[in-house]
C-alpha cells in the first residue's frame, strides 16, 4: 500500500514539518494572548471549519467559532499556555497535528495548577499558508489513569 | 482566499462523500462488532496513524492502535453503536468526519443508558481506498452543559 502520508518528527524535520509546527505553534500563542484578532489569523475562514473544545459539542464554521473564542477569551484570566508531545503529519496540502495543550493559569504553578488537554488540530494549505481548519480538544488523562483500560 | 476544502452536507452529496461516510460507517459498525480483524480492514497500516480514546493519551501507529482494540474488545460487552450529527469534509485526498458517536449496553435503553462521545476521524485516500488514519472521541456535554460557555 502506498503511504501519501508522512509522519514526521524531530529527527526528519523538513520545510513542510516546520512550517505547519509553526501554525501549531500561533494557535497557542493566540490562545495565550486572548486576543480575537489574533487567533482569527490563525484560522480559515471558511463554512468548512470545526471546532470541538474540551467538554463541548462541535462547532460549525468561521463565524461560530469565533463567536465562541471571544467568549472564551471576555471570560478568561490571564493564563500561559503551552504544549507537549508535538506530533505532525502531512500529507500533501493538508497535516494533522497532535499534542498535549499544558494551561496554567497566570501565577500558577506548572505541576498542581496545570490542566492539560489533548488536542489534534487539522491544517490546510492554501495559498501556501498553513490554516487551521479543525480544532478538537479534551482533557487529558492524569496519571493514575494512564494505567487503566483505555474504553471507546 | 481559494478553498481546496469543501464541506459537505446531505443536501449537496458526491461520490467522494458518499466513500467517506461508507468508511466513517465501517468504523462504527466494526466497533459494533468487537472483532479486531473488522477494525483492522478500516484503519491504514502505517506508522503515521494516531489514536486518542476517550479520556486517554494518544497512540501512535498502527501497532499501538491495534493493542489498544485487542484491549478495549476483550474488556467490552456487547453494545449498539450509531452515529450521530456526521459532517464530512473533504480536501483532495484527505477528509475528516466530524460525529457524536452513541453507545448504548447491549440491552440498555437509548435514552437513559447511552454514552455520547465527540469525534473526529480523519481519512486518507491509499490506492482508490479510503482509510481511517486518525480518531480522536472525548465525551460529548451533557443537555445541561450546552447552556454554559466553553473553556479551552
């Protein structure tokens, strides 16, 4: 079977890979900064787009979603906000990529205070720029799940 | 701004579309059936495949994938599986299927007893074929949950 598909890590990192950990990178600096104009740059704006945050049902499209980032972001403290376990695949003009968000709320401490999300955020290339066009994110297990059945 | 990705609705149906929904179909109903070889038929065979259960941390590649379903099918009793809520878009040869997936104990009552998890599956299409490359479900909210504002 032939693999149009390309995982890709931090041992065989090409230009492609780099650039879409780049867009991966501005989801979360936009997030950081609460700011709407920001993270509308990281998006298409298009009918297409979704977007699934923790613990909620789906979004549909540019407008939905950016109505619920300013809700969001009139509701939230300031918070830092990271992520881990960076994973990018690509294939052709599209990537997925999947890491673990890491939020601290601003003056927290990294280990008790930190929620920690699992997230696959889907990028497409258009007009050679990497935007996002799928967010998907739920909380992340804490330790001692990790050692349990995973259960679909 | 052109836009490779279209999103597609039951009103505007191509053959593409149908192909992705057939195999978001093949997904749940080899989820249904708890048989390992019928889940295997959907995934594709590669390294670059991911996995994110609910409440669990990522797997990456087939061969984790695969453990993960040897594990959940031999802890599981039989249950119903339907989805719910499915959107389809469509980039070239990739897509991703957006869905609530409902499931409900062999026995159990539709209403009172069914677990909703949000998904998102990603499809990839190798040789003609389309196979599920990535799956991410988190538990969808609760009726009483809609009501509040979601926090990333």
């Amino acid at each position: 079977m032939s693999l149009p598909i390309r995982p890709v890590y931090r041992r065989n990192v090409t230009s492609d890979a780099t650039a879409v950990a780049a867009a991966n990178l501005a989801f979360y600096r936009a997030l950081e900064s609460r700011d709407v104009e920001t993270m509308s740059d990281v998006w298409l704006h298009d009918a297409a787009t979704s977007c699934v945050h923790p613990g909620w049902h789906r979004l549909d499209g540019w407008d939905e979603i950016e109505r619920s980032w300013q809700n969001i972001f009139a509701n939230s403290r300031p918070w830092t906000v990271s992520c881990e376990d960076v994973r990018v695949a690509i294939a052709g003009d599209f990537a997925w990529v999947t890491c673990v968000e890491v939020i601290v709320p601003f003056g927290g401490d990294d280990e008790d205070d930190a929620a920690r999300m699992q997230a696959t955020n889907l990028f497409g290339r258009v007009n050679g720029e990497w935007r996002l066009v799928h967010h998907h994110a739920s909380p992340s297990p804490t330790e001692q799940l990790v050692s349990e059945e995973p259960v679909n």
